[in-house]
C-alpha cells in the first residue's frame, strides 16, 4: 500500500427490490463469507466494513405504472447515495456490495456529484451481461434491475433521474458497457439512439478482449474518476452461476482477470459496485469466490511483478 492509497469502505446494501428474483439481498454476506475484506487487507489495504444499510423490504408486488416497488427501490436508492456520497467525502473508496443492480443509480448519481464538486472527469464502466437501459415504456417485466442506465441518462421516472438533483445525472458518453449480449427489442432501439458505447461479445470475440479494454479506457487520465459497476452476470454463467439472470456467452475466467487487471494498471479505480450475486442460484458460494479473486485482480493482484 503507498501512502496514498484511498482507504476502502464497504457498504453493505441488502436488497433484491429491482430484481425479478429473490435472493440478491443475500449478496452482501455472500461476499463477507468469501472474504472480501480479508483478500482486500492482505493487498495492503486499509479497509472499513460499515455494515449493511437497513430500508424497506421487499413487498413482491406486481408492477404499477411500469415499474415495480418503485416507491420501495427510491429509497434503497436514496440510502445508497447517501452512504456513497459520505463516503467520497471522507476521501474513502467506497465498495458497494449488493443487492441488484438498481442500485447503481444511487450510487453513480453519488459518484457523479462527487465528481462534479472535485472537477474530476468521470468514466463509468459498466461490466454486465445486459445494456440495463429500459424505459416503463418498452421494459417486458417492469424490474428496475434492468433501467438504471437509463435512469441516469435522464430516462425514467422523476424519482429516480432526479435523485440527487437536476436531471440526468450523467451523459451517455461517460458510460462504456462491456460484456453485453441482452438487450430487449425496444432497449435496442433506445441504446441506438442515445448512442450507448457498447462492446457487446461480438465485438470483444472480434477484435479481442485487451483491445475492446483499451478502447473502453481511451482519454482516462490523471483527472478522471473511474467508477466500475461489475454485474456478476457480465461472466459466463459456466464459472458464475449464482445469479438470477444468467445469460450463456459470457467472458471466460482468463478474459475476465484480463478486464480487471488492465482497469488496475490505470491506477484509476476511485469507486465500485458488485450487484446480483444471488446466493439462491450458486453452488457452495462458488460465484462469491469468483467475485472476490476478480475484485482482488481489479486492486492491483497479479501473477507477476509489473513494472
């Protein structure tokens, strides 16, 4: 550890709110279990676990208007950009453990604050199996799961896109989305015309995961902020199968130390998010494991010494 590594917060958000499955509110511990603050210590790092944060259960309801347990998924949103936001201020690195990716909007309009009050440049990448940028509109399960990119973008409701402050919290440039092979019928349509960077496996089985990488880190430097929201369903669901949404294809366990490793080397890595591993669908927390090795690799584990 240098003298000015950032200390790193954990802060444990227990929910599957936005999510169509139960079980993601499990993650949290699953990822305590796995170590994940041990593997971080024996990087030399200065780690805080602030616990969980504590809201509204989840009432498992149909949707209304669109979305599901909105008034539910607002607040777990709220508390988790709050934690955030506190967090950055005390010149921490803040870990969020999850829960579903819903709360990703809590925690990049945090970031995104943050990172405007700093005049620090932002790159948000979004490591994930899905382009999470559905409307009520075009959405086939009203799960908010699967909108908090668009929500961010300023699509969405009041709720959540103006959630810590005016709307959008951030531009569609500052999102590169890796990983990506689902997208729904009306999200394409929406992705296509906000102009979404996405390196979909397509393209990575193309060109080549070190290049898609380099490409998604093009213009970071000394002033950028990078904020990783790692879906654990960005993996193939053969090496990480707890997950409720699993999709086949996915980046193999090589590829994806790959992605973390290069993000390392930038030196950049200011905040991070891990969503959606859901202790229901895995088999002896395998997917945990999986999650910490690759969350270690994102801090700085490699096989060699780099120069």
């Amino acid at each position: 550890m240098t003298l000015d590594s950032p200390k790193i917060a954990l802060i444990g958000v227990p929910t599957d709110i936005g999510a169509g499955h139960r079980g993601a509110s499990m993650g949290p511990e699953a990822l305590r279990v796995a170590g994940i603050a041990d593997a971080l210590r024996a990087r030399g790092l200065d780690v805080r676990d602030y616990g969980n944060l504590q809201g509204p259960v989840n009432p498992w309801q149909p949707p209304t208007g669109g979305y599901r347990h909105l008034p539910e998924v607002v607040e777990w949103n709220r508390l988790t950009m709050d934690a955030v936001y506190a967090s950055l201020g005390r010149g921490e690195l803040p870990v969020v453990l999850g829960g579903d990716h819903c709360l990703g909007i809590g925690s990049i309009t945090a970031v995104a604050r943050h990172c405007r009050e700093t005049g620090k440049k932002l790159r948000i990448l979004w490591l994930d199996a899905h382009a999470d940028f559905n409307t009520s509109e075009v959405t086939p399960s009203g799960n908010v799961h699967g909108m908090p990119v668009a929500c961010l973008c300023g699509l969405g409701p009041e709720a959540l896109t103006t959630l810590g402050g005016p709307a959008p919290a951030i531009l569609p440039e500052q999102v590169r989305q890796i990983g990506i092979r689902s997208v729904d019928l009306g999200e394409k349509r929406l992705v296509h015309q906000y102009g979404l960077d996405i390196y979909d496996m397509r393209y990575i089985d193309e060109v080549g995961m070190k290049r898609s990488i380099e490409e998604a880190l093009e213009g970071v430097d000394a002033d950028t902020h990078v904020h990783v929201s790692f879906d654990v369903d960005f993996l193939d669901p053969a090496i990480a199968p707890g997950v409720g949404t699993t999709v086949p294809g996915g980046p193999n366990y090589r590829e994806a130390q790959l992605v973390m490793e290069m993000i390392a080397d930038t030196g950049l890595l200011a905040s991070l998010d891990i969503v959606e591993l859901n202790p229901a669908f895995d088999e002896h927390n395998r997917t945990g494991a999986l999650a910490v090795d690759l969350v270690e690799s994102l801090f700085g584990k490699s096989t060699l010494m780099r120069a």
